[in-house]
C-alpha cells in the first residue's frame, strides 16, 4: 500500500504550457510555507493530503496503473519479452507496429494538449497499451503461419491427390502397392486441409489487424475533435482466436508470460 501512497504523493498533472507538474509536492510546499506564518497552516494541509492520497491509494483503476507503469519498466522481464517477440518480426511487420505505435502516441499527446484529467489520461494510455499488445500477438501469428509453411501450395497439393486418384483408378497393381498410393493419398488430403485451415488463420489475422489499424485511426481524428476528452473505448471482438496461444509457435512461452502478467497486475486486456 506505501507504493501506492507514494505513487499518489508524485502524481503528476498537465498544466497548459508548463507539461506535467507534482501538483500534490507543490501543495505541500505551499502550505509549509504559509505555515511558517501560521502554523495552523499546516494542520490544514496534512488534512487536505490525507484526504487525497488516501482518495488515490485506495482506488482500484488507479493501483491498476500504478502495477501497469511498475510492470512495463524497461528493466521487466516482460518489457524483454516484448521485445524479443518484436525483434523476431520481418521488417515490414515491424514498420507496421511502429505506425500503430506513433498513432497511439498522437492520442495521448491529443489528449494531453485538451487538458485530460490526469486519470483519464492514464486510462487511455493503459488501454491503447493493451490494444498495441494485441497488435503485435496478431504479427506474431501472422509471422509463425507465413514462416512455417512447406513448399507446396494448395494448387500443387491439388495435382498430386488427382494425379494419385487417377493411379488408383488404374487396374492391375500390387495391392501393397496400392496401400502405399492410398496411405500416401491420406496425407496429402490432411495437408491440403490444413493448408485452407492456415489461409484462413491468416485471412482472419490479416483483417484484425487492419481493423485495429482504422480503430487507432478513429482515436486520433476523435481527440482532435473532441472539447473534453473522455475515456478511450478500443475494446474490439477479434476474429482471431488468440486465448489458446497455438498460433505463435515457438514464441508460445514468451506470449504466455505477458499475457498472464497483463492479467494478474494490468486491467484485463481486450477480448480476443
């Protein structure tokens, strides 16, 4: 409970033109200045923060982001989890998490700019956060299907079951012969369909993908509308079927443990 306490003391707050300032750190000051006048001064300021932190330190949304910022230092495991599922990414897919990342960037900094109320901007900045980690499980995917493919495509799978079929069809052969072709013909029928299994993988991945992609898109041209900014809504039903985690192969492990943190000290992340 102390970290939250002293999370609550140096909250900072967006003030135009001056960035975000210690509000809290500046009141205490200010009173134990005009306490030297008057020391009731400074009764009335220990009151004042008592209420505040406490207000604060026992508010659930704002421990969340407390553990969230304490979860994602750069000096994590998880931040190192991330970014090794990142660097394993092809450059375009990289590109593509770095454009996603600038734009939810420009929200926050909307945001900022509109004078958000200090919680509403740390809810924002924990929600796109959430959306980002989605973002980059879908590439993840993405690349595990796109990597893990044999040689053959659908149309040449095609050929070699009918050019077996037709073998089949033809009289006299052996009938061990026969059971080998049929054997043979069991498996490519099997690869064939995990082949249309995979393209539809990666279709739905494909389409997520670019819908978060016009989500974060709406964000942005909402925050240069909006007078007051209001809580950031990305929750978004996926087409993916990402829970179950057998789409990032050897990248498994690594997903896994990022989800379970986000569960366990972040808001629960968007449905997948």
């Amino acid at each position: 409970m102390w970290r939250y306490v002293k999370e609550a003391f140096f909250v900072r707050v967006p003030v135009a033109a001056l960035g975000d300032l210690p509000v809290n750190v500046m009141v205490v000051a200010g009173f134990g200045i005009l306490g030297l006048a008057n020391p009731g001064f400074w009764l009335l300021g220990i009151a004042v923060e008592a209420a505040v932190l406490s207000g604060l330190a026992f508010n659930r949304r704002f421990q969340r982001l407390v553990d969230g910022r304490a979860l994602l230092t750069p000096d994590t495991d998880v931040a190192r989890a991330r970014q090794s599922l990142i660097d394993s990414l092809p450059a375009p897919s990289k590109q593509r998490l770095t454009a996603l990342g600038t734009k939810c960037t420009r929200v926050l900094t909307l945001y900022q700019a509109a004078r958000a109320d200090g919680v509403v901007l740390e809810g924002n900045r924990e929600a796109l956060r959430n959306l980002e980690w989605v973002y980059l499980k879908l590439l993840v995917a993405e690349t595990h299907l796109r990597n893990n493919v044999s040689g053959e495509d659908e149309r040449q799978l095609r050929q070699r079951i009918g050019a077996l079929e037709a073998d089949l069809q033809k009289q006299p052969e052996s009938q061990s012969l026969r059971d080998s072709k049929s054997s043979t013909l069991e498996i490519l029928k099997k690869r064939l369909a995990l082949w249309r299994r995979r393209e539809q993988s990666v279709d739905e991945i494909c389409s997520d993908l670019v819908r978060i992609e016009a989500q974060v898109d709406l964000l942005v041209e909402n925050a240069a509308l909006e007078g007051r900014p209001q809580a950031t809504d990305v929750e978004i039903e996926l087409a993916t079927e990402l829970v179950g985690g057998t789409l990032f192969g050897d990248a498994e492990s690594m997903v896994k443990n990022v989800d379970e943190a986000y569960a366990r000290d972040v808001a629960p992340p968007l449905k997948n």
